[in-house]
C-alpha cells in the first residue's frame, strides 16, 4: 500500500512578539508583585522559545503589536475569558490559517480542489459545527462530495493521527486523495494565575496551521500545476504567513505508523476543558517517563519495519519543549545536534501542538535532509506516537 505525500504546507499568523514581550503580557494577567513576574521571566527564558505567533496579536499605529483579548487581572478569582468565548475566537480565525496551509499544499502537490475525495481536519484547541471542515470545502472550493474525518483533542502528536486516517482511507480505494489539514490556536487558551506549571505550558505555545495532500498508488504524483479556487476565501487574503516546501518530490510515502502507551502515566500529561479555556497539565516526570520507556518501544517496532535508529536519516521529534528534546537526546543516546531542526522550529515559532511536526517536514524538505525519516511525538496518555517516511 502506497500512501504519497504529494504537497504540504504551513501557515503561522500575521504577528509575532519575541519571548520578552510575551513575557510583560503574560504577568499582567498571572503575576500579583515583583517577585512572581521575575520568576515568570525566568520560565519564559528557559522555555527554547524565541520568537512566536497569535491570532490575538494586531498592529497598533502607536503602540506597535497589541493584543486586547486577555486584559490585566482584576483580582485571584479572576480567570479570563469563558470557554464559550475563547471558542467564539477559535471559530472564527481558525479558518484563516487552515485556509492558508491548505492552499499551499494543494498548490504544491498540483492537483486543484475538484480532485480531493477526503479531508481530515486535526485540531485539539477548538471545536464548532458546522466548523473547520466546511470552512476548507468553502473556501477552497473542495467537492461537495467530500467525505470527512475530525482528528480532535489527540494533542501534540495529532498530526501523526491524521497521516494515519488519510493512509487508511487511501488503503482502502487507491484513487483517493487527501487533504489533512491541522490547525491550532493554543494562545486561545492561556490560564490566569500564578501557577508554575501552567507558566510553563503558556511560554511554550503558540499558533500554526499544517497541511499535507496524501494519495494512493491510483493517483500519481504530478508536481507544480494546481491552481486553488477563491470560493468564500477570498474574505481571508493576506491574513497569515508562511511558506511551501520547495522539494515536493521529497516528501516521499507515509511507509508505517505505530502507538505505545507508556505504562503507569495517565496522569502525567492532561488536557482538559474548563470554564476558562482549555487546562494543560504537564507533570515534571514527563522527560523521566520518556526516557525510560522510549528506546525499547522504538528498537523493537522499527525493526519491524526493517529499520533501526542509526538508519533514520530525519529525526522530527516534537519539541513539546527543550526538556522534552533533552528525555529523548538522552534515551537514544543522540548527539545534540541530532534533533537540531526540532529545536529551531520550537525557538522561532513555539509549540503549536499538532501543527509543529509538519513545520519541521517542511524545513527536512527544504534542506533536502536524507529519508527515512521519522516522526515522533508526545501526548496525553501518556502516548507515543510515530510514522515512518520514506
């Protein structure tokens, strides 16, 4: 079964602050003296994040980049905004960076929106009905026809979940060919109050959008002739950034996907819905559990596919975070420079959770990084998931 990858594409938002700016705005709705927000600077420094993106982020003629959505706390009971209003903005902008990803993934895998037969749409930090899926039928002009599949609430490692979903739809008719496309608006969920744990989560994320063209052995590749139709899109020109591969020929074949849970850690990574926003939770035995359980778990399914972690030539590990980098460098015993390409999308654009492996695809394909490939990612579980690209 041959699943291709025929186009990708990214999108991050039109604003970006750098971490010391993220820092201010983050203590004015989590710090109560001085004390709190030089700790919370400190996080921020430490979190390997340098610069990153949201869709609250605008541009002031005065003041420069402002964002007005999440306002200085007014007192310890104070939470922010409301879930229902947090979701409200999903809904919104959501579809301004799935738009943008997806334009350019079918652009680059030359096929025009009549010929997509299946989308998969991945998100875990917003939902609505009708939502993102007919948001891209719309405006990308996709077959009314169009059967769908919602990856939702799978966390950082969703992405891997879609590839698996669109490989099994083009297993089941080779004709078919897919566009997944994952979007994820994580400032939408920002928590108020002095926690460490949460400062932590609030350093890291940051908003993206990814998207792949997948097809069977029935649809052959053919590079460079799409053309994407306007539909109800054109609302959202010029409203995100980002970029196309420029090797599609490299992206190669989705060759295996695998799952391991890791015993005794239902705990240690959560996410949940509450009455303001989403709450992460990220226990500090996260790298430990990583550590001790990752090597065996991958040794044994990569040689199950004929492979073995010094044939990997890609390693796009998610950068949950740089201790997260740090669990998997020391557990299979990867020089630092290994997972080089996972540490640079974490500093200049932050952890946009299922998005952010694509980015590092995009940044494999543009450096022509040697194949196979394998991407690795972290969830609530806690789950490890991979796929093989070869």
């Amino acid at each position: 079964m041959t699943a291709s990858i025929l186009g990708l594409g990214i999108a991050t938002p039109r604003h970006s602050i750098d971490i010391r700016t993220a820092a201010r705005y983050a203590s004015l709705v989590s710090c109560e003296d001085e004390s709190q927000s030089r700790k919370l600077e400190a996080l921020f420094r430490r979190s390997g994040v340098q610069t990153r993106g949201s869709v609250l982020f605008e541009e002031d003629a005065e003041f420069g980049i402002v964002q007005s959505f999440y306002t200085s706390s007014v007192g310890l009971e104070d939470r922010g905004p409301s879930t229902s209003e947090r979701g409200d903005r999903f809904a919104a902008e959501a579809p301004i960076l799935g738009l943008a990803s997806a334009r350019r993934a079918l652009e680059q895998s030359g096929l025009s929106p009549q010929e997509i037969t299946h989308l998969v749409t991945v998100s875990c930090t917003g939902f609505s009905a009708p939502g993102i899926d007919i948001e891209l039928i719309d405006g990308l002009g996709l077959p009314a026809t169009t059967e769908r599949v919602q990856v939702g609430f799978m966390g950082c490692h969703g992405s891997i979940n879609g590839m698996r979903a669109a490989r099994g739809l083009v297993a089941a008719d080779p004709h078919a060919k897919v566009l997944m496309t994952s979007v994820e608006l994580c400032s939408l969920h920002y928590q108020y109050g002095f926690d460490a744990d949460r400062i932590v989560s609030g350093a890291l994320f940051a908003d993206g959008s990814g998207s792949l063209v997948i097809a069977g052995a029935g649809a052959p590749p053919h590079f460079g002739n799409g053309s994407v139709g306007n539909g109800s899109a054109a609302k959202h020109n010029g409203s995100a950034s980002g970029a196309v591969a420029p090797h599609a020929a490299s992206l190669g074949t989705i060759a295996a996907t695998g799952s391991c849970l890791i015993p005794d850690s239902r705990d240690a990574m959560t996410w949940r819905i509450g009455d303001n926003g989403y709450e992460m939770t990220l226990a500090a035995t996260v790298p430990g559990l990583i550590e001790g359980g990752l090597r065996e778990f991958l040794t044994d399914w990569l040689a199950k596919h004929g492979e073995s972690i010094d044939t990997i030539g890609g390693w796009a590990v998610h950068p949950g975070g740089a201790r997260i980098l740090t669990a998997v460098e020391a557990s299979l015993e990867f020089d630092r420079s290994v997972l080089s390409v996972s540490r640079e999308v974490l500093a200049e654009h932050g952890n946009m959770s299922s998005a952010t492996m694509l980015f590092i695809l995009n940044k494999f394909a543009a450096i022509g990084r040697p194949k196979p490939w394998l991407m690795l990612g972290f969830g609530p579980g806690l789950e490890i998931e991979v796929a093989l690209i070869r």
